[in-house]
C-alpha cells in the first residue's frame, strides 16, 4: 500500500482545500494511504514532522470550496528557508527536511506551491531523496512557467472583478476615478485579466512601459468622470516612490482629477472557489496520482488547452526568467510574465483601455 504526503506551501489562494480533497478522495479510491504535512516546509522541522492523517473526514467535500489551507502554508515562528539561509544555516535546513521525510516513510510527496517553491524543490532535490515529488502550481500571480493556467487565479480575478463593480458604483455617484491596486508581483496578469473583465480605462502592468502623462491625457478623454485605473503593485514610476497606487494618484490630483486609491489587498487570495479553479484542482490532483502510479518524479502537473499533463522540474525551471529571490538571494526562481504577443493585450487596445506603449 502506498503513503503519499501532501503540503501547501508559499502564499496562500482558493483551491488550495480543493486539491487537498481531490487528492484524499483519489487516493483513497486507490487503496493509499494519506498524510498532510502541516505548514508545508516550516512544518517538516519540527522533529517529528508536523504531520496528521488525511481521510475524507478530514477535509469534507462541503468544505473543499473555501479558502485558505487547511494544512496551513508556512508559520513565521518556526524555521524557513529564508530564515535559514539568513542565518547561513541553509545546509543543515535541509537535512532536517530530509530526515523528516524519511522518518514520514512515504512513496510520494505531492507539493501544492508556486513558482519560488518549485524552484526552491528543483535547486535542493537532494531533500526528497528516492520519494516520487509531483508538484501542483497553485498562485493568483499565474507567473508559473509551462502551464496555460494555476489554481486560484481563476478565484482571484473574479474577486478583483467583484470588487471593482462594487467601487464603480460608488465612483459614478461621486464623480470619481479609483485607482485599484492588485497584486501579482512582477507579473501583470492578474490586473490585466481583471481589468479586461471590469471595463476598466487603464491598465498598468509591468511588462509594459508607459508614459504617466499620456495615461493622464487618455482619462482625460475619455468622456466620463469616473472609472476604474488598474494599477498592478510592481510597476515603477521614474523620481517616484511609495505604492504604485499612490503614485498615480498624485498625478491624478495634479491635473485636476478627482480620484480615491483602493487596496483590494488579501481580498485577492479569499472567497469561495470558483467552478473554474475546482475543475483545474480535479484535473491537476488526478494528474499528480497518476504520475505517482506511474513512478513520475520531479515533475510538475500542467494545464495544456484542455489536456493536464506533467512537465519535469528542470524544464520548468529551464523554461522561465531566472532572478534572484529577494528573501532568499542564494536562489534564482524561474517567472513567467505576460509576452507581448498575449492576446489580451489586443483585446484591451480594442477596447480603448490604456495599457502602455505596446505598438
């Protein structure tokens, strides 16, 4: 009989108890047995590992569609990676990881975790030994290099989408234009998904260059006064600092726009999950059982069109922008960001939404 462990890892989005559940009740089926590791990595230096058994009372179906992690993400208080690596203890980290594991005697290890998690997985693979190590992309950020789509993203720019309905109402009644801060990192997909969604008037992400005067002229003309700006929280603006929400404003204001700043903030990474990100959990969870029964490691489950499929950990790797972790400078995680030739960006400029120089 097999032993599988399962651990949720980096920041946390809906989807993540979908895919726990998915998980159980696919394993079950297959005569395994389960066992969740509690706040991911945090949690397997604990001695014993922070472990607990998974059935399909654990974590009931009903429950699946919210929120959060059940098994947690990671615990401040205890040992990291950036901990560790700050405190120049990274090597001995990992041996404690890897007694851990080895003391859980399990066959499998399924990672549900983004892109620094995977790259953090592929760089220390010494840790997992002769376990078979399946990896699950889960983030609202969707910069995961080789899939078309991650848990919780779908969940996420409907959120966003939410929200900014609710601040146009507000806007209309009093004139106003309201600049949304999103998050998403280095990576302006999720603003430009939510933004596309909403109608917004701008969008501003960081892949592209644009020109806070010609952004001004363009809400200017657009023949209301009142709106939405997508602004995603990694774009910089020259002889600027403080939120990229705030610096916008001031501009706003000094042209005589009537504007208010909105910090949707952990609002992104909440609410129930959607029938979108449910369906990707089942695909990306019968996936990863799949590979474990076919003796798969190192690999990393896929959405491909319509196809989920498994992709190794070294060309995901391979495949995305290498740069520094800014907590962890020793490690380079793999990004993906939005190409210029994304078909969305088209459709905004169909749309008359101000993006940037992108011709």
């Amino acid at each position: 009989m097999k032993k599988i462990g399962i651990m949720t890892t980096g920041g946390d989005c809906s989807g993540l108890n979908t895919v726990i559940n998915r998980l159980v009740l696919g394993a079950t089926n297959r005569g395994w047995k389960v066992c969740g590791i509690v706040d991911g990595t945090d949690g397997l230096c604990a001695q014993p590992a922070d472990a607990v058994a998974l059935t399909l009372d654990s974590i009931p179906i009903e429950c699946a569609r919210l929120a959060g992690s059940f098994l947690h993400n990671g615990n401040a208080c205890k040992m990291n990676f950036e901990t560790a690596a700050k405190a120049g203890k990274l090597a001995q980290f990992n041996k404690i990881l890897k007694k851990s594991l080895a003391a859980l005697n399990l066959d499998a290890l399924v990672l549900v975790g983004g892109n620094g998690s995977f790259s953090l997985a592929w760089l220390n693979r010494e840790i997992y030994g002769d376990l078979s190590l399946v990896c699950i992309p889960k983030t609202i950020d969707m910069d995961i290099p080789l899939t078309d789509k991650t848990i919780g993203f779908d969940t996420a720019v409907n959120e966003l989408t939410h929200y900014c309905d609710q601040l146009l109402l507000t806007a209309r009644s009093h004139h106003r234009w309201f600049i949304v801060q999103t998050m998403g990192r280095e990576c302006g997909r999720l603003a430009l998904n939510a933004g596309v969604a909403v109608g917004a008037d701008a969008i501003i992400i960081p892949e592209i260059k644009f020109n806070v005067d010609d952004l001004v002229a363009h809400i200017k003309n657009v023949g209301r006064d009142y709106g939405i700006i997508m602004v995603s929280e990694g774009i910089t603006l020259r002889g600027h600092s403080g939120r990229p929400a705030d610096m916008i404003a001031r501009k706003l204001t000094a042209s005589g726009i009537a504007n208010r700043t909105a910090f949707p903030e952990y609002l992104q990474r909440a609410g129930d999950t959607s029938a979108g990100d449910r369906i990707l959990a089942a695909k990306m969870a019968t996936a990863a059982l799949d590979a474990i029964e076919n003796r798969e490691t190192y690999v990393m489950t896929a959405l491909r069109g319509n196809e989920c499929i498994t992709v190794p950990l070294s060309e995901f790797y391979a495949a995305g922008d290498q740069s520094a972790d800014p907590n962890i400078p020793e490690i380079c995680t793999s990004n993906a960001y939005v190409e210029p030739d994304d078909p969305l960006l088209d459709v905004a400029n169909q749309m008359n939404i101000y993006i940037g120089q992108t011709r």
